[in-house]
DNA sequence: TATTGTTATACTCTATAACTATA
DNA sequence: TATAGTTATAGAGTATAACAATA
C-alpha cells in the first residue's frame, strides 16, 4: 500500500482532522459545496461550445420555447434585465440565435435557435447529459431522482 | 402568420407555461436555484451581525478548531489565499478573531475566537439554524436529512 | 526547493439607477 | 402610469502571477 515511510510528523494529521460538522448539518453549506464541485467540470466541458452556465441555460429555455422574451427569461432564470442584455447580445452576434419583432408587444423581441444555435444546443444538451452521468456517479437513478425533488422542494 | 386571435387566450398564457423540463431534470440547475433561494435569506438574515457566507464559514471553522491556519481554512472551503487576507484582516480588525505565531510552524499564524467573536458566533449559529428551519420547511426531519446526505455524496 | 501568507491585479457575476419606446 | 429592453456603473466573488519569510 504505502510505500513510502511512516510519518513520525503529526502535522500531517492536523491538517485532515479539521471539525466542518456544525457547517455541514446545514443545507446551505452542503448546496454550496455541492455547487463547487459541479460548476468547474460543467464550465470545462462546455468551454468548446464557449458557454457558460447563464448561456446554456438562456439558449435551452430559447430551444424549448420558440418566441420566448427577455423578460421571461429573466423571470425564469433569476437574471437581473441588465445582466441578460449581454448574453443575448453574444448570442446574436455569434448567430446562435435570432431576435424577431414580438407579434403582440412592439416592445418585446421574441428570441429563437437559429441553425448553428440548433446543432450546437445538439451538442451541448447531450455533453451535458454526460456531464451529469458523471456528477451523480455516486448516486443511484433513485437517489439522483430523490435529489432533485428534494431541491425542488427548497426553491419551488 | 397566424397571429390573428380572434379567440379569447389562444396563447395568452404562455408567458406562464415557460417549459424548463430539460433545466429542471438537472442536478446542476436545480442545486443553482435552490442556492439562489437560499443565499438571500443568509444575506438578509446575518447582515445584522454583518457577515457574509465565507466569513460566517470562516468563523465557524475557527470556532470549532481554536489554532487553525489560513492554508487550512483555504483547503476546508475552498478559498483561494489571496481572497481569504481579506476576510481575515477584517474580521481581525473587528476584534472578533486573534492571529497567535504558530508553535510549530514560524511561516503560520494559528487563529482563535477573541471574546466579542466567541459571542458574535453564539448568536450567529442560532440565527443560521433558524434559517436552516424556514430554508428546509417544506422538508420532513427525514428529507432533510436524506438532501444533506446525497449532497454529500455529490461532492464527498 | 517547497510552503505560508501576502500584494497586486483582472475577470466574472451580480446589483441599482436611469433612460427609450412602446403599452 | 406601467412595462420591455437597454446603458452605465458599482460592488461582490473568484482567478493567476509574483514576492518575502520560513521550512
């Protein structure tokens, strides 16, 4: 097993028997931590379609709900108006999506995939779907099930 | 276009029924919104002893291992060095922790609760366990439980 | 040579105020 | 008057490089 010598040194041990345990009877902490070690895989599988967390979540909501607005996405995703504009405007730029004058509000712009954005949000879902076959390897179908109700139960 | 409406709510709705069911089947989106639903309360509800979440995090830590050091605590949160001086030097000027000379080690400095730190703390954690119950109150003891436990299991 | 703590810095994410054009 | 989208901006949070003191 261990090929190396004893450690005569007890500071090796002092750094591993540090007491979280207030800290990790709550749910917050647990969420957060949770958080951190999803968030750096999902940014590096998704750094070659060049898309974030707020990205793919913007042009997913865009896929299901063809003519979805601004506001709604805001509404949906938690994102602060001021904060979207920048994201879609990328998107556009990128002509991963298009923005079509609103059929029934002169003031609202109803966004939609185009075909670049339809082939990467392909991908995209489906590296994410691998993704979170690796991020619930511990969990079985059944817990991972349990998991998101559970969340769900917090926020919804 | 058929965008005619001569009928009442044709889609009237649809700013409503936002579809999010791919979102919502992951791990990652539904842990993101239930931070985003908790975060808030945190915020609101320690700002009274003005506390973030790292600092909170930090001051648990070092309440519960008198003589930490700053690379332990980076380690257990997951705080890079240079963004945990800050956090540090604050709560050191606020009188709340002391910066002692390691016994062992001239480059560290143990850290330890100064009395106003050790009450702040006292009436902190109970405030964070009263946000522990209203975050968790559409939970039963046992869904709690089980939520923390998986969330473990995710980043253990 | 490696590690602890630190400074400086930059980039991202998030938040607020105010403007425009439409409703 | 209220709302959708936008601009500008400020504040957190988080990232890397480099340094001095010590191991």
């Amino acid at each position: 097993m261990s090929s190396t010598a004893p450690a005569k040194t007890p500071r090796a041990s002092a750094a591993e028997t540090i007491d979280a345990g207030f800290l990790e009877s709550l749910v917050g902490y647990n969420t957060r931590r949770a958080m951190l070690m999803i968030t750096p895989n999902f940014m590096q599988r998704m750094a070659v379609y060049e898309l974030g967390m707020a990205d793919f979540s913007v042009l997913s909501l865009i896929k299901h709900n063809p003519g979805i607005t601004s506001r709604q996405l805001c509404t949906a995703l938690s994102i602060l108006p001021p904060n979207l504009v920048g994201l879609i405007s990328t998107l556009d730029k990128r002509s991963l999506i298009e923005r079509r004058p609103h059929p029934r509000d002169g003031r609202a712009m109803g966004l939609h995939l185009r075909p670049a954005g339809q082939k990467l949000m392909r991908d995209a879902e489906r590296t994410v779907l691998e993704l979170e076959q690796l991020s619930t390897a511990n969990l079985s179908p059944a817990e991972q099930k349990t998991l998101i109700r559970l969340l769900q139960k917090i926020y919804a």
